[in-house]
C-alpha cells in the first residue's frame, strides 16, 4: 500500500507539471530532488519486507514497478506522461531511475525508451563520479547484469543500441561497487561475449570490436577526464584484471590507446601532470597489461630522469625508501611463497607477546 501511495504522488506531480507552464522546470527539479533522496525512518517501516534493502526512494519504486502487477499498471500510465516532457532533463533522469527495471521487462518496441536511459544515465554515472558518490549504483548494476544476461528480454533492441549500451557499462565498470563476478574484468568481458543479446546483435558482425576492446577503449576515455586522484587510483588498481586479455584480444587502435593514456599517466608534467602515486600506478598496470618491452620503458624512463640532476636527490630517496622494499619483498613472495605466511604468522606472534607483556605491565 505504501507503495502505490508512492507511485500515485509521482503521478499526480507529474500531471500538475504537465497542465502548468509556470514553474514546470522546479516541480519537476523537486520530482526528481526527492526520487533521488534516501528513505526516511519513518517510511521504512511501511515498506514491503523486500524492499528493505533500497537505501533510496527510486529503488524501491523501480522494483514495485518490475515485480508488482499494480505497479506495472501505473508505470504504463506513467510512461506518456514521462516521454509528454522529455525535453526537460530532470524528467528523463527520473524517467531513467524509476523505469529501468520495468522497461526491460516489456514486450513492445523499446528502442526509443532504451536511448534516452543510455544518455541519463551517462549523466547521472558522470555526477556520482565528480562528487564520488555511488548514490546510481543500482542502476548500473542493473545495466551491467541486462547486457551480460544470457536470457534475452526484449527482441526490438538492435545492435546499436545495444552496443551504447556496453560502452556506457565499460566506461564506468572501474568505478562502481560491482559484485565480485563483474570486478573481474576478464570474466565481465567473456559474460558479455556469452549473452543472448550479444550473439544476436554483436558476434555476426565482424566489422565491430570485440568486448574486451570496447571495455579498454572506454576505460581510456574516463581515464583522461577523471581528476579525482582518489577515483583515478582505484580505476587503474581495478584494470589489472585485464592482464589476461592484454594484449592479444586487443585491436591495434584500442592497444595504442590504452597504451598512450597509460604512457601519460606514467609521466610527469603535462598534459595531465599527475602525482607520484598515479605515475607509479600506471607504470606498473602498464608493465602487467603489455609485459614486451617493459624493460626497454624502464630504461627510457630512468634515462629521462638522469637528464634532471636536480630531481636526483628526491627520486633517490623514494627509490631506496619506498620501491626497492616494495620490489623485493614482490619478488621474494611470488618466489618463495613460504616468506609471506612465515612473516604473517611472525608478526602475529610479536603482536601477541606485545599485548600480553602490555597487560602484565598493567596488572603490576
């Protein structure tokens, strides 16, 4: 019942904006303000005891409108209303969070449905990623399990849409909170490679890139435009689980640019001029991703920084302080595999003979 209340509130602000010109841009901003928010306290306690895991107000409607018969009624009365004012950007952001659950569960041409979801929620992914936010992560887990689907819902979706589909779930999969089966990017490229959706539209056509390069040309375009040192960070950590797809299911224009962005954020200066963090990242992602010719990188690399005397001292001291330990102790455990559990379990027994002689000192 709380939820149909919900729905007709959306439905009845929907009709007032629809009948008043005067004010129709702050209605519908506040429509959309208030599907964005976090569920109250006291709404919480009325809701449907499966839809106690929506944090926000547009993921409990999305879900009553897919699984709900009454609410996949009001949804077909909402939809002419949402696509009356599609030419205002907050109705097609609220169109995006309430329906997208309930649209790919139609049977009717839903193409036009599909496109206006793809550019919302390229916005909508873009905000949470400039504030750091995950407040649309539902709705890109919901987008990323449609296109790696093998069950095929809906027949009018072409390959066109369906492919602005797998560029938008490629360009932000670095970013969000996914389950442990898509943060695997080689296993999120070979579910893809596997949907229904994909062997109907894709795998035929031999003039379109595979998955795996769409996944790395997109990464390389966030990876240009991301300032966030703390979100660039964990992109690159999160692409390592390319490696095995690297280089050889690569096309040569999705290789060069994952490649060059990777050169980029592995040098200092312009034109990004990235911190030391980033650099070493990036060197080391892009020594894993393309292992030939790792070695003649790094001697290029040290070569340019013999050419700056004055930034010896400094290189010196966070070679010898931070990455020789670091390369050591990396190749000590990849060789001896016995050093890391005999170090763990040493460090546990000090930290144990540290907490007893701290309370026998206490009890004295």
């Amino acid at each position: 019942m709380a939820m149909e209340v919900l729905a007709e509130d959306v439905q009845q602000r929907m009709i007032d904006a629809m009948q008043t010109f005067s004010g129709r841009d702050e209605k519908l901003a506040s429509l959309f303000a208030d599907v964005c928010h976090p569920i109250d306290e006291d709404a919480w306690s009325t809701l449907p005891e499966e839809m106690h895991g929506c944090t926000f107000y547009y993921q409990a409607l999305s879900r009553f409108f897919e699984t709900d018969d009454t609410g996949s009624a009001m949804a077909g009365e909402l939809l002419p209303l949402f696509t009356a004012l599609w030419d205002t950007a907050d109705v097609r952001n609220t169109f995006t969070l309430l329906m997208h659950r309930w649209i790919f569960v139609q049977e009717f041409d839903i193409c036009k449905c599909i496109n206006v979801i793809t550019k919302s929620a390229s916005s909508l992914f873009w905000d949470d990623l400039l504030t750091i936010q995950t407040r649309f992560q539902s709705l890109f887990i919901h987008l990323a399990e449609q296109i790696t689907s093998p069950l095929e819902t809906n027949l009018t979706i072409d390959g066109t849409i369906y492919l602005n589909l797998v560029r938008l779930t490629s360009r932000f999969v670095c970013y969000y909170d996914v389950p442990p089966e898509e943060k695997d990017l080689t296993r999120f490229v070979q579910n893809m490679e596997r949907s229904a959706w994909w062997q109907r539209c894709v795998g035929p056509d031999e003039d379109i890139s595979g998955a795996a390069s769409i996944i790395a040309q997109e990464v390389s375009h966030q990876l240009e435009h991301i300032r966030s040192e703390e979100v660039l960070g964990e992109c690159l950590l999160r692409m390592r689980s390319l490696a095995p797809l690297c280089p050889h299911d690569l096309d040569v224009h999705a290789r060069i640019r994952l490649e060059n962005i990777l050169h980029s954020l592995g040098s200092p200066g312009g034109p990004l001029y990235p911190p030391r963090g980033i650099r070493m990242r990036a060197r080391n992602l892009n020594d894993q991703l393309f292992p030939k010719g790792r070695y003649g990188r790094g001697i290029v690399h040290l070569s340019f920084r013999l050419l700056n005397p004055y930034m010896w001292p400094v290189s010196l001291a966070h070679f010898v302080g931070v990455q020789a330990p670091s390369l050591v102790w990396t190749w000590t455990v990849e060789r001896v595999p016995l050093v890391a559990t005999t170090v763990k379990r040493a460090s546990g027994l000090v930290k144990h003979l540290r907490t007893g002689m701290m309370r026998l000192l206490g009890r004295g």
